[in-house]
C-alpha cells in the first residue's frame, strides 16, 4: 500500500517500529487521534514517506530522533497538538521538508536554530500560537518561500527578523496585536510579492518602510488604525497591483493612489469616506476594480469616471437613492460588474441617465436589500446586455410590462424576498435565454402559464409564496426545466399532466405544502429522469387514498429525499407516524379472516372454520366465544333459563393461540340448546392498532367488529329423548307389533286365495248348445225370450266379474 489512513480512531499510542515492514508506504495519515507522544524508533522503516500528518493529537513531546530516519519526509504537519516548546534538535538530522505546518499547537517558546538542519524547507506556517518574540534566531531558512505567523502575539519584532529569509515572497503577519513595525523590517525582503499585515494596531506608517519591497504585487493592511496620510508610504512601491485598505478611518481617498500607475485594483470599504474629490476619482483612471462598500458616499463626481478602466464597481451599503449619473452619463465602456446592493435606492436610474450612452460591457447587476418598490422599463434600457440582474431582499410589488423584453442574454434573474402578489407571464416574455429563475418569498397566489420564451429555464424557484393550484399547462414551455423547487406554499391539488412536458427535470421540491394526497400519474412523466423528489412536510393521509403514492415511493427509494421526514397527519391515530415505514394494510386495511362458518353442530360442541387473508404480518389465530346476548333469556331444552347461559352472558372464553396453519377448531363442552357468538382473531404484527392482538387482559372482553376478526352465531342442538325402562310399555310394543305383522301375513294369504279361485272358474270350457258354431249361438241368444236372455246374461256378468 502506498497510503495508510489511521485518522480518526481512538489511537492514544504507537509501539516502536510499528510501520518497520511498511518500506513502500509513502502517506500516512494519523491525524484525529489521542497520541501523546512520538517515540524514537516510531517511524522506523518508512524509508519512502514523502507525507506524514499528525495533526489534532495530544502531543507534547517529540523525541529529538523521531523523524531523522524519514529520509524522503517532504510534508510534516503537526498543527492543533500541545507541542508548547519547540526545542532545537526536534528536527535533527538530514530530514529533507519542504513543507512543515504547526498551527494552533499552543507554541510559546521555539529554541535558536530549531529550523535550521531543515535547509530544503520552502513553506512553514507557525499560525494561531502563543509566540511573543520575532526574530532572526529562530527563522534562519534561506530556501524559504512563504512563511505565516499570523495569529500570534508580538511583543517584541526585532528589526533583523526577516535578515536571513533572503527568498521570501509570501508573509503573512495578520492579526499579531503589532503596533509598529521598525524601519527597516522589511529591507532585505526584495523578492517579496505578497505581505499581509491586516487585523494588527499600526496607525502610521514611516514613509520608507517599504522601500525594499521593489516587486511586491499584493499588499492588504486593512483592519488597522491607519489615515489617509499614510497612505504616501505606499508611492514607492512601483510594482503594486492590488491594495487592501478595509477597516481603516481613512475617510478621504487620496489622489496619491492614482499616481501609481500599476495599481489595478483598490479595496477601501468600511473607512467611513464620505466624499470622493472629482480630481481624485478622475486619477483612478487605470484601476480595474474599486470598492468603495460600506461607506458613506451619497453620490459620484459627474466626470469622474471619464476614461475609467474600470471592470468591477462595487458601491454597496452606502446612501445611494438611485445608480450614480455618472455611471452612464462618463461612459464607463469596460465596466461588466456593478453592485448598488444596500442602498435606499427610491429607483435604480434616474432620468437624466436616460441621457447617457447603453453600457454594453455590463453583465452583472447586484442591487438586493433596497428600497425599490417598483420597476420600470426604461430603467434596463442602457443595460442591453445584462446576463445576471439580482434584486432580491426588496420591496417591490410591481413590474411594469416590458422591463426585461430587450435582454436577450439574461441568464438569471432574481426577485426573490419581494412583494409581487402577481407576475403576469408577458413580464418574462424576450427572456429567450433565461436559465434561472427565482421568484421564492414573495406573496404570489397563482403563477401564470410560463410564455413560450422560457423555453430555456433550468431551474425555477417559487417556494415560500401562497400558490394552492398547479394547473395542467402551467410549465407547458419548460422542456429543459431540471430543478422545480415549490416548497413552503399553499398547495392542495396539481393536475394530471402538469410534468407532462418536463423531459429533464432531475429535482423536484413540493415540500411543506398542503398536499394530503398526491397521485403518482402526476409524478410518473419525470419518473425517468428525476433524482430527487422532496416530499416531507406535508399533511400526509395515509388512507386507501395514497395508497398508490405508497407503492410508487416503495419502488423508488433512492428518488425520495429525507424520507424519515415523510409522515402521516392523517388519520389521527396515525399522526406522526413515517409514511413509508407503514404497511399496505394501513393505508388500505382489509379483514384479516375473510369468510367464517360454523360446522358439525352436536350438542355440547361446534366446528369453527375460517379462510385468512394473504397477509405476511400474521401470525397466528385465536378463537373466542360466548352465549348471544339477543336481548331475551336463552332457554335450555327444560324450558328454564340456562344456568349455562347466565353464567356465560356477561364473559368471554378464548383458545390459546393458534398457529398459521391452522384454519379449524371444535369448540367443545358447550351447552345444548344455547346459541353462541364465536369469533375468529387474526393476530397481526403491525405498528398501528387496526390489527387486534388479544392479550390475557383482554380475554375476558366483549370483541369489537374491526379488520382483524370476523364473528358469527351457531347455536346447538337439543339433548335427544331418554329411552324408557318400563315392563308394561315395552310389553305392548311387542303385542302391537305382532298384532300387526298377523294382520299383514293374513291379508296377504286372503288375496292370494280369492284370486286363485276366481282364476279356476274362467279357466272351465262353454257349452255351445245343438253344437252351433258360437256366433250363431250368440244370435239366436238374442232372438229367445227376456227371460232366457236375463238368465244369459247373469252369468257371463259374474263370470266377468271374478
């Protein structure tokens, strides 16, 4: 490994050559740990470190020998410890550092000649110590390059301080309580670039002071006691560039600043100027950048700025009314920043500016926290090329129409902390080029439909205002939106396709709004493209009613930001509870015992049989039954009240609780004739208390109709009759039966008989008589006398008849 990161651990100590196999390891990161000390034989075999951080530790003490073997040591910091002393052999030996940083370690004391074995260091910041003595003894680095001691307290700074620091280009002496520096400090300093002697208490400076300082670039004195006259101390310094003058009681900017014509840019807030001289700004003709905020300048010299070189003009908190004339009238042609921001601006422009000539460089514009109240068109009228106008923090309730129709390069545009009720969508037409609006912490209660120009919106911020509606074509123009932020307003609905046309948006924001139900056909048109959806802070229903929002979030975890934060307001015994940490049957619930019937009804028992719902949080089943209570004394088979169901009216019985599996159970030892209420219980794990979990306390109780049980009434059968041990009685059940089988047998035998007869006497042949053939017979039969015939005909009627 080439990296060890051992930092923030519990480290408190290292046993000698606890890295000696690690030869290749070039960083080693130990910082954030308790290490108290540094042994001599700790590093042993780091033969290629290059980095070595040991920052925010306890350690008080460094063996002399600790680093001497870290023979390729570039970068040593030993910043925030409790070093106290640094003694002159804490790094001996040939250690080849370049860079060596011990801030904030409570230093009081570094011994003679501490730094100089490390003849290769280029770099060593000594910054946030208790140091009270600069001088040469300990700062006898001749390679060094930058050097930062600032945030120490010097008593003492010996004049031959920086004597043996020959190739410094970079000091930093900011904020060490320095009250006067000797004349000839920095003489010897002639490759210096860089000197920052802020946040001390000098308030001269002798006029030859920085004589030797022939290439210095960058100076910045600001936090001290200095006055305009001391600025002439500066005219020797030929190369300067750049000078920090904030924080001084100069009150009066000297004309001395033009004469160095190298000067590019000046820094003077906060020095309480009240007036600049027109002879004065007219000097500045060659300076870059100006800041003048913070003061208490009320106006700019018409003339001033004539011929000003000037890119960035920075006039913010002083006591403007309005853009200075001379901003627009002295044609400051290279100007492309300016800031006006807290000023009582009453306008931005006044009239006679409309005189002056478009600044066509000017593309930032910053004027929050004034005292605009309205905008109008003419005021953007010399400022065609705008890309960025910030008018946030104001008071304005009006834009009149066409204000940014002639910005075709606008890019952002902020009107946030206002008091715009309305913004009418022709007041956003000819912004074609538009990327960033910001509209938040104003009091709109509709937004308009955006006009076709916004096409190129990326991100649209109208959060903290009063809008309770999205309708359906309201972002119909916004195809390139990626950032929707809508939080904190008022909103109840959105319409089906208000997304529709957003085929970018990757940041959705509709947090702290009024929402208690969102269905997820209007998120899914950006479901592809969005990476976070701001939910939170809603008056969420956990009903049947988002129950498809539920499933929509369930299967887009990662789009959802601060989900914990998404909670129920309703119902209220859900209220508070996570949104996403509920189950479906929550929001939906449904019986966890679907159908219930009583079967194989005997008299003293029942069998119960139920079919559950499909629904993982179950755990088992219990059985739970007791006399109806119908309003009328349930009767027993003798006619009386049932002492069974006196006993039973007013309690409830239960089973132990049944497994998953089970789906029947036979109550037994039940009373005849007595009608019961018998109740299934699914047991449910849930955070709510829809499902009913049955407890020992609450055996005894009356169920109550919910989700997680069914109930029904089967009552049981009669006692059958006794059968009776009396002689007499079971003597005439014998008589009767065979009386009855005789007759039976005896009737049977009759008819058998009767027909056997009969059946002879058809059986016998007829006599035809003088043997006629039979019909001839049957003929003259006819022609005899009645009587013959009568007696004829008896007897064929009683043949007929068997």
């Amino acid at each position: 490994a080439r990296q060890l990161h051992l930092e923030n651990n519990q480290i408190h100590d290292i046993s000698n050559k606890a890295f000696h196999n690690m030869k290749l390891l070039m960083k080693l990161f130990l910082s954030n740990n308790f290490i108290g000390g540094i042994n001599h034989h700790v590093f042993d075999g780091l033969t290629s470190l290059v980095e070595l951080h040991l920052e925010n530790n306890l350690i008080k003490e460094i063996n002399h020998k600790a680093f001497k073997k870290l023979v390729k040591l570039e970068t040593l910091d030993l910043s925030g410890n409790r070093i106290t002393v640094l003694h002159k052999d804490t790094f001996d030996g040939n250690i080849p550092i370049k860079t060596l940083r011990i801030d904030d370690a409570s230093i009081e004391n570094i011994a003679d000649g501490t730094f100089e074995s490390l003849i290769n260091l280029e770099v060593l910041s000594l910054r946030g110590n208790k140091l009270q003595q600069l001088n040469e003894n300990y700062l006898k680095l001749p390679n060094l390059h930058h050097l930062s001691i600032a945030r120490n307290n010097f008593n003492v700074v010996d004049s031959n301080a920086l004597t043996s620091l020959p190739n410094l280009e970079s000091l930093d002496l900011s904020e060490c309580s320095v009250k006067a520096f000797p004349q000839t400090f920095f003489d010897e300093c002639v490759y210096l670039r860089s000197l920052d002697i802020a946040g001390n208490e000098i308030s001269s400076l002798p006029s030859s002071i920085f004589k030797g300082l022939s290439d210095l670039r960058t100076l910045d004195i600001s936090g001290n006691k200095l006055s305009s006259d001391s600025l002439q101390s500066l005219l020797v310094i030929k190369q300067l560039e750049k000078i920090t003058l904030n924080g001084n009681p100069i009150q009066r900017l000297s004309a001395d600043l033009g004469r160095m014509k190298n000067l590019k840019e000046i820094q003077v807030s906060n020095s309480n100027i009240r007036d600049i001289d027109f002879s004065t700004l007219l000097t500045l003709s060659n300076i870059e950048i100006l800041d003048l905020s913070g003061n208490q300048l009320m106006d700019l010299p018409l003339g001033g700025l004539k011929n000003a070189q000037m890119t960035k003009l920075n006039l913010a908190n002083n006591k403007f009314t309005e853009i200075p004339n001379a901003v627009f009238l002295d044609q400051v042609v290279n100007l492309q920043e300016l800031n006006i921001s807290g000023n009582p601006l009453k306008r931005l422009m006044g009239i006679r500016s409309t005189e002056g000539s478009p600044i066509s460089t000017l593309e930032v514009l910053e004027a929050t926290n004034t005292n605009l109240t309205v905008l109008t068109s003419m005021e953007m009228t010399l400022m065609p090329n705008l890309r960025s106008i910030n008018l946030a923090n104001c008071a304005i309730n009006k834009i009149s129409p066409g204000v940014f129709k002639n910005l075709p390069k606008l890019t952002h545009l902020n009107l946030a902390f206002n008091r715009l009720e309305i913004l009418p969508r022709e007041r956003l037409r000819g912004l074609i080029s538009l990327i960033h609006l910001n509209v938040s912490r104003n009091m709109l209660k509709n937004l308009d439909q955006l006009p076709s120009d916004a096409k190129s919106i990326k991100v649209l911020d109208a959060s903290g205002n009063r809008l309770m509606k999205l309708d359906e074509n309201l972002f119909r123009h916004t195809s390139n939106l990626e950032e929707l932020i809508l939080s904190d307003n008022w909103i109840t609905s959105i319409d089906v396709g208000c997304f529709g046309s957003m085929e970018k948006l990757t940041v959705l924001d509709l947090s702290l709004n009024n929402l208690e139900v969102l269905r997820p056909i209007i998120i899914e048109p950006v479901d592809r493209t969005l990476d976070h959806l701001h939910l939170q802070g809603n008056p969420w229903s956990c009903s049947c009613s988002n129950m498809e929002l539920w499933s929509w979030l369930q299967n887009h975890p990662s789009q959802v930001s601060s989900p914990q934060q998404l909670q129920c307001d309703l119902p209220k015994n859900l209220r508070g509870s996570s949104f996403l940490m509920l189950g479906s049957s929550v929001f939906c619930p449904q019986p966890l015992i679907l159908r219930l019937a009583i079967q194989d009804i005997q008299s003293q028992s029942l069998l119960v049989s139920w079919q559950a719902a499909n629904v993982s949080s179950i755990y088992g089943f219990k059985v739970t039954y007791q006399v109806a209570d119908n309003g009328e004394d349930v009767e027993s088979s003798s006619g009386g009240v049932s002492t069974a169901a006196l006993h039973h009216q007013t309690s409830v019985s239960a089973t132990p609780t049944l497994g998953l599996a089970a789906r029947t159970f036979r109550l037994e030892e039940l009373e005849p004739s007595t009608e019961y209420q018998v109740c299934v219980h699914g047991l449910a794990k849930s955070l709510t208390s829809h499902a009913l979990t049955l407890s020992d306390d609450h055996v005894g109780e009356a169920p109550k109709q919910n989700e997680a049980l069914r109930c029904s009434h089967g009552r049981t059968l009669s006692t059958p009759a006794a059968a009776s041990t009396g002689v007499a009685t079971s003597n005439m059940g014998i008589i009767l039966g065979v009386v009855l089988a005789v007759a039976l047998v005896g009737g049977i035998i009759g008819a058998l008989l009767w027909y056997s007869l009969c059946r002879a006497k058809s059986d016998k042949p007829t006599k035809q008589p003088n043997g006629c053939p039979p019909d001839y017979y049957t003929s003259t039969q006819y022609t005899h006398s009645s009587k013959s015939y009568q007696k004829r005909q008896y007897r064929e009627d009683e043949e007929f008849a068997c």
